[in-house]
C-alpha cells in the first residue's frame, strides 16, 4: 500500500526466460513485482504501470551491470500475467508468450505477440526509438 491508498485485490505471476547467464532473470524474480507497484500511476492504471515498471526495470539493471567490477551481459524475456479485481493485464517483453484455454480447452485465446527484432512491426519500433529497445 502506498500511505492509506486502499489498493485493489491483485495477482502476479511471472514468467523470466533468462538468456547469456541467470543475472538478469534473477533480478526481474527480485525486484520486477516490486518496481511496478511503485510506479505512481499503479493501482489506477495497471496496464501503464507495467510498461513503466518494466522500463524502470531495464534501466536499474543496466546501471547496475555498469557498476566497476560488475560486467554482465545478460537479458531476459518476460511474460507477465497481472490482475486486479476482475481485470486481467498481460505483459511481454522478448518472445515469451501467453495464451489462455476455456471451453474445457475447446476455445484458444492468444494473448501476447512476440517481439522479434527480425519482424517488421518490431524493427520499425526499435528505429523510431533510435535503434535502442524499450
């Protein structure tokens, strides 16, 4: 809770598909939950709060692998399943995904889209942001 706000009842659950060592993942299983909830716009907006919380993530990390004596190249992809009350968020970053069955398993629904560098979509967005990931 942030000083008397009544917050929401909220799920987290999380998937990190560390890649190039265990660091990064490590510190997203740590921290990430955490820096979410404290994005200003969280619990009223939860879907800004995880793109907020994720970037917020990605550059704590980065600072903290440039730190003398820490050299570490490792990533992560993510899968990010949030809810509040009775509203279901889904985040990813990498190309983890999500997808939901009901019906028994009789109904699919897809509910992430990969981001692949070697797509189109993908690649226009890393040129508009100046050739960086967000």
């Amino acid at each position: 809770m942030k000083d008397d706000e009544a917050w929401p009842k909220c799920s987290y659950f999380a998937v990190y598909d560390g890649h190039g060592g265990a660091q990064c993942a490590d510190y997203l299983k740590d921290h990430l939950h955490q820096i979410i909830v404290q994005q200003d716009c969280f619990p009223s907006n939860p879907a800004q709060a995880l793109t907020n919380g994720c970037l917020a993530a990605d550059q704590a990390f980065i600072a903290k692998c440039d730190t003398p004596g820490l050299f570490d190249k490792s990533g992560s992809c993510a899968i990010i399943v949030l809810i509040v009350e009775m509203e279901v968020y889904v985040a990813n970053v990498g190309d983890s995904r999500a997808i939901m069955s009901a019906a028994n398993g009789q109904k699919l629904f897809i509910l992430s889209r990969d981001h692949k560098p070697n797509e189109d979509i993908e690649k226009n967005r890393i040129i508009e942001k100046g050739g960086k990931i967000y």
